[in-house]
C-alpha cells in the first residue's frame, strides 16, 4: 500500500516526519514548544559487573511530565502563541526528534570516569500515532495500524542505514502504572550504538539455534504452540498471537509473523496485514477483559541493523502488562531485580483462557 511521507524541520533544528495514505497538505510549517536547540550530549558509561553500557542524560529530568489536556504537546497546534510539536493538516502518523534524548548523533566528547565511557551515539525518537489524543492503538482502523508498520519499517530502514547505528526498538508505554509522562497514544523509537543486551542475548541464542537447526528458535515455538493450541490469542495466514508457554508475566503475549521474518523492512503486505489483525485482536482484548485502559509495556524486537543478513532473527512484539489482577499490580521484586530469574504464581495456560474468552470483532481487511 502506498505511504506518502512530509519532512520538515522544527525551528530547534529537530526533524518531523508525517505520513498518509494520501498527499498531505495544508501542513505550512512544522511547530515546537521550544525555540532553541537543547544541544544533548548523552554518554554511556560501561558497567564492569555486568559487561553493559549505561546511558546517563541527567537534563531528562526536565522533559513534560503529566501535563493538563490543554497544554498535550502531542495535540495539534491550534494557535500561533501556543505551538505543540504537531501541525494540523492531513496526516495521520508522525514521527519527530524526541527533545529530551538518551541517545544523540551529536553526542561527543563523554566526561572521563574510573570505567569506559563513550558518546551516547543514536537516536530517540516520538511516534505519534494518531491526532485524536482519546484515542489508542487498540482503537485504530486496521489500514491505520498496517500503516504504523510501514513507518516502523521507514524508520528501521533509514536509521539503520547510519554507521553508528546497529539496533532500532521500537516500543510503547501505555499508562501511568509504567511509567508515561504523556497520556496522548504515542510510542518511541530508540536506535542504539550497540546491541542491547536483551535483543542481544536473544540474537545469541537465536544464531546457535539456527545452526544446529536451520531454522529459528521463535518460528519452532510457533509451529509448537499451532500445534499445542493451548494458549493462542489469534491465529491467522501469516500471523499468530499467544502467551507464551514461558510466560514471566501475567497476560504476557506475543505477537509475529508465523514464518520468520529479520525486520519490519522484509515483511510483505499480507503479512502485514494479518501482523495488524493479530495486534489488534490482542490490545481489544486487553481493553475487554478489564472494561478500562489496559496498562502495558509493549516492544519490537528485530534483527541489528548491521548490513548483515540475519536469517535466524525473527520479527515480534512482546507485551508485558503489570496487572496480576484489577486492583493488584505485578512489580518486579528480588528474585526478579537481582538474580533476573523471574517467578510466577499464575499460569500461562490460565490467562491465555481469560484472554481467549473475550470476544472482539474487527472491521473488515482494509485491503478486501
């Protein structure tokens, strides 16, 4: 499906993007709230212990917080004297340079320590996901949510293609109970130096698993759970949603593709499309089981954008919702936080049954 892209600059220097299935017009200028650049200068410092680099950008502490409805810097500018960071006009997805990043293409010259240290190279950047800030992506028209795929895989590519960029996440916090300082639906992108340590050690299994296998551990979980039948959430042509037989959290789920696919950058249109139906179905469900704004973490992971062709990665989300119960949250503890062996006292086949009892009903293919 066609996507036109608007690029424009903000007058701090940060570049807005904005996308449609349409032309987009009637968009004169790109707004900010801020007049001058920030100039960040992120640094990572390297954590002995743990063999990882920790990013330190204490001007974060300055960034909006929680603000009323009539001061959303994700709403659309309605007034010259009050800019926000969007413009009107006949978008419906855009992205822009996060003001307050943990990760800087200018970062340089990092503060010498008795560890390593190293500029906080990258990119952070703000998805928006759509104008109306009562809305959610749960709540979008699927040929909405097939196009956010599309941007999540314009964005992959065109970052990916810096040399000091070798990873893209994708990600959204929703709700308070995780951590969101904006309520409007939006989510991030963070384009590192390195390889994380999560999608990292994920990569290093994935690659011993393929050559011994041929194939990937995810896709081989998938062909199992199809089987299993157990615990699935949605299961289409091209693509599947399940909690996972290991699950670490309560009504944790994962959504991909059925065969392995590296990135956002090689699925094609009707994987795409079913990806939207199967993300979808789940937060719809998520919404329904607690009849109120369900709180998640949700996070792409893909392969490394390290011009190497990564058959062994395989493209998914993975949602980590805090609800143990609705008046209870779930919080990491000491087994957890400290050892990183995670405890459950919920089954995973329990909550997939909670999950798989809630009717939803989509809209039809945006394609059909």
């Amino acid at each position: 499906m066609e996507m036109h892209i608007r690029s424009l600059t903000k007058p701090d220097g940060r570049q807005l993007r904005l996308y449609s299935r349409h032309p987009i017009e009637h968009v004169e200028n790109a707004p900010s709230p801020f007049p001058d650049p920030l100039h960040a200068n992120p640094h990572m410092r390297w954590h002995p212990l743990r063999g990882e680099w920790i990013t330190y950008a204490a001007y974060r502490q300055g960034r909006t917080f929680l603000p009323p409805p009539e001061y959303n810097p994700l709403a659309v500018t309605r007034t010259p004297d009050n800019p926000t960071e969007l413009p009107p006009g006949d978008w419906d997805v855009a992205v822009f340079d996060n003001r307050f990043p943990s990760l800087s293409l200018e970062a340089h010259h990092p503060p010498e320590t008795i560890v390593p240290t190293m500029p906080s190279t990258g990119k952070c950047e703000v998805v928006v996901f759509t104008q109306d800030p009562q809305s959610a992506l749960g709540k979008l028209p699927l040929a909405h949510i097939e196009l956010l795929l599309q941007v999540w895989a314009e964005r992959t590519l065109q970052l990916g293609r810096h040399p000091d960029i070798q990873y893209v996440l994708p990600f959204e916090n929703r709700g308070a109970e995780v951590g969101v300082t904006l309520h409007h639906p939006h989510g991030q992108i963070y384009a590192y130096p390195v390889v994380p340590p999560v999608p990292g050690r994920m990569m290093q299994i994935a690659a011993e698993h393929y050559s011994q296998h041929g194939r990937g551990p995810l896709e081989m979980l998938i062909e199992q759970e199809l089987a299993c039948d157990k615990r699935l959430i949605y299961r289409g042509e091209h693509a599947v949603a399940f909690v996972p037989v290991c699950a670490r959290y309560p009504y944790e789920v994962w959504v991909a593709p059925i065969k392995a696919v590296p990135s956002f950058v090689e699925l094609d249109e009707e994987q795409r499309a079913d990806l939207a139906r199967a993300l979808k179905t789940v937060l719809m469900k998520y919404e329904a089981l607690w009849n109120r704004p369900f709180p998640y973490l949700m996070a792409w992971y893909q392969a490394p954008t390290d011009e190497q062709w990564h058959p062994e990665a395989h493209l998914h989300a993975e949602f980590y919702p805090p609800y143990r119960t609705p008046d209870k949250l779930k919080y990491l503890a000491g087994t957890e936080l400290a050892a990183g062996l995670f405890a459950m006292d919920v089954l995973p086949e329990d909550k997939a049954l909670e999950l798989q009892n809630v009717t939803v009903q989509l809209e039809e293919p945006a394609h059909a």
